[in-house]
C-alpha cells in the first residue's frame, strides 16, 4: 500500500493505493492521525510512506510499515543543493542512485518478483550495507543542526522501514507512484483555494480515485464514464462493486 498526501490549508487529501492497482483517495479536515487511523482500521499489509509520524500506529497488529527511498535521498539532494561541495552527501546520493538502478535494471530485463527478489539480495543488500556504514559515519563528523545531520538522522530512524524492500519482492523502492498521483493535486490547490466546501471534499475524493484508477488501469475516463454513467441511478446498490474501473475493465 502506498500512501501520499495533497494539502490546502486545513483541508487534506490522502491517497492509498496499490502499485499497479486500484487507488482511493480519503478527504480529512485535518492532518491528524485519525484520518489514516480511521480509513485503515485494522489493515494487514504493508504500509508504505514518508517519515510523517501519523503513519505510525494506524492499522491492525499486522501492519507492515515500510519507507521510501526517495524521501530519504531527496534528503540528502537537498543538503548538496546548499552546500555543492559536500563530497559527503553526493557520495550518498550515488549510492542510493545505485540502488534505484538495480530496480531499474530488473524492470529493463523484465523480471519478475521472485526474480527481482533475487536480485536484490545479489546486489542490493550488500549496497545496502556500505549506505547505511557511510551515513553512520557522516553523522559523526556533521554539525548537529546542518541540513547533512537531518538527512542522516532521518534515515537512519527510518532504516529498518527502508530495508523492508529485502523482505517483500512486491514493495517498490519509493511510493513515487502515489506521490505522482497527487501531483496534479500538489499544482491545482493554488487555483482551489478559494472554492468548494467542506461537504464537497469527500465528493472531490471519490472522482479523483475513479480517474486515477482509471489511469493506472490505462482505461479512457471517457469510454468508461460513458458506459457506466447513464441507468446508474436505477442499478442495484448491492451490486455497485460491478461498476468499479477495475470490474469494468475486466468485461470490456
């Protein structure tokens, strides 16, 4: 599972979904706890987000919480934004370059999770190691309050969530996906601003996840609002699961 967030003002958007899969988006009011706490209940799978500390404790006891590595290198990225001769942490980066590359390197060649799986414990996990060796190593030497200490504390809390890609072939690096997903969120919320009500959110959500879903599922909106849309409001309540984009593409 993957998570994101879009933000206008008080009012948030949290998308979950599943790599490849079906996505929904949840309106909240706030960006408490609560939100993800109520939408996941007691969810069994793997969780994965950014080190935003509402994440934690939501979900059943089985819940797998998982990192992404973007969020950790975009860390990094940015102390080498204000400091271009921080030798330290563009080596950082490289590494984790690496490690993106390895997956990309799957992908190229088609593998598939049990494929990639090995893989990654050929020339991941031993990458891995030297990551985490060397940023233990630069938080030693860095100022407590620079921007390098951040990105080093901030993974290092993280390690374990970001090593559960060695667990779990089906876990991607990076939740990129989902945060691609809010984008268009990210750049509208400008223009919204001023728009819309608190009873609309929820309304807002629901099309959103039917076109992003729709999206994943490389289906035309068009085609299927079209097919969908019209003798709705005559359809049967308790089979409305048939006309989701994903139960819908199925048939067509």
């Amino acid at each position: 599972m993957h998570d994101g967030r879009g933000k206008n003002h008080q009012a948030y958007l949290w998308q979950y979904s599943r790599p490849r899969g079906s996505a929904v988006f949840d309106f909240r009011m706030g960006r408490e706890r609560e939100g993800p706490k109520r939408f996941l209940g007691n969810f069994a799978g793997i969780l994965q987000s950014d080190g935003y500390g509402a994440y934690d404790h939501v979900g059943g006891k089985q819940i797998i919480h998982a990192a992404c590595w973007a969020h950790a290198r975009r860390k990094f990225f940015d102390a080498v934004k204000l400091n271009p001769r921080d030798q330290t942490s563009i080596r950082i980066v490289a590494q984790m370059d690496e490690l993106f590359a390895i997956d990309a390197q799957a992908r190229q060649e088609g593998l598939g999770q049990s494929d990639r799986h090995v893989l990654r414990l050929e020339k991941s996990r031993p990458l891995l190691e030297q990551i985490k060796a060397g940023i233990q190593a630069a938080r030693v030497g860095a100022l407590p309050k620079s921007a390098l200490a951040k990105a080093c504390d901030y993974t290092l809390t993280l390690w374990t969530r970001l090593s559960r890609f060695l667990e779990y072939p089906e876990l991607e690096l990076s939740n990129n996906l989902a945060e691609n997903a809010m984008r268009p969120i990210a750049l509208g919320r400008k223009n919204w601003i001023h728009l819309g009500s608190k009873e609309a959110g929820p309304r807002v959500a629901a099309i959103i996840s039917i076109v992003e879903t729709c999206r994943r599922l490389g289906l035309p909106v068009r085609d299927y609002l079209g097919s969908v849309l019209p003798g709705l409001a005559d359809f049967p309540i308790n089979r409305v699961a048939e006309l989701t984009p994903t139960a819908w593409a199925v048939r067509n």
